[in-house]
C-alpha cells in the first residue's frame, strides 16, 4: 500500500535530501521490522536486519527507477537482509526466551491484577503459541504468511517482493494454513471461508 507521495518524497532522497528518507523510513520501518521480527523470531535480530535494511536502501536509492514501487523494493531488500543475518547467526543462534519468560513471570506474580493478570497471560501464551507455529513453517511459507496476514499485503505485493508468481504465492499460502492448523489444534476456530486465498 504505497503512499500517494511517495514519488516525491523518494525523488527528493533520491537527490540527496535526508530529510525525505527520513520520513520514508519514519512511513515504513516499522512494517519492515515487523516482517524482520516474525521471520527471525527475534527482537534484536528484527531490529538489526531493519537497519541494515535501510541503511542499503539510502545507499541504493539513485537506482531505484520507478518511485511507486518503493514498497516491494524495501520489502526485498529487507527480505535479503534477513536472509543474511539468519546465515550469519545460524551457527551461533541461542535461544532468547529469557524476556519473555520474565514477561510471563511478571504477568503471573502478580496477584493484585487478578483476573486481568490470567487474561494477560493466556494472551501472551496464545501469542507466543502463535509465533513459534509461525517460526517453524519452511521459509517459503513463512514470508507468504507474514507478508499477507500479518502485514495486509496483497498476494500481487507478494509475488512482485519474492519474485514468484501469484499462484505460487497463493499455494504457499494454502500450505502455510494447513500446516498452521495442525499445529494450532484446539486454538483454531472454523471460520467462514470467504473469498481470501
């Protein structure tokens, strides 16, 4: 979804004016780094493949020829990123359930909030029960998912930022929702099918 002004603004950064790739990225960092965050599985992570995201994108901006196609371009620039990052780290990767562990830990000590503190916390598992079914989709299935449910992306956006064709997006997406459904089990509601892929 890109922005009516996005043309000017890209024109002017791509002039030299920081000004106006600040607000670009000011308009776009935080999808960028929600994508980064659901297929890294990590907040640090999200938040150095965002930068180094943006930092190629200034960098690579003069080459971009037609302004109203900045969005896609971000995306597969940060879709790069954290492709490179995720080999990087691959070896090394620990697991980094320490903060939310202390989120849960918190949520359930404290006592004065009651039923509030329950809710708060069966949120928090559902949420979590949510990302890690989300983490160990394939890869290919994962971008398609975030991309379209968590980011409102249309399946034309997707296949023009994983340079696939739609219905290989659209059967990716299929994948996904069947492989989410087993793992989500008794979390998933039937809902109507509609006309969504």
């Amino acid at each position: 979804m890109a922005h009516r002004d996005d043309q000017t603004l890209v024109e002017k950064a791509q002039a030299g004016d920081r000004e106006a790739f600040r607000q670009l990225f000011e308009r776009y960092h935080r999808r960028i780094y929600n994508c980064a965050a659901y297929m890294l599985g990590s907040a640090d992570d999200a938040a150095d493949a965002t930068q180094e995201a943006f930092v190629k994108a200034w960098g690579g901006l003069r080459r971009l020829r037609d302004p109203q196609a900045l969005e896609g371009w971000l995306y597969r620039i940060a879709r790069n990123a954290v492709h490179d990052l995720a080999r990087r780290r691959r070896a090394s990767r620990e697991a980094r359930s320490g903060e939310d562990a202390e989120v849960a830990l918190q949520l359930a000590a404290n006592e004065d909030r009651g039923e509030a503190a329950t809710a708060g916390l069966e949120r928090w598992e559902l949420a979590q029960t949510v990302r890690v079914a989300i983490q160990s989709l394939p890869e290919i299935h994962r971008e398609a998912v975030v991309m379209y449910h968590l980011e409102g992306m249309a399946v034309k956006e997707i296949a023009v930022v994983l340079e696939v064709p739609e219905g290989t997006v659209l059967s990716r997406l299929a994948r996904a929702r069947e492989a989410l459904k087993r793992k989500l089990g008794p979390y998933v509601s039937p809902g109507p099918t509609g006309d969504k892929p």
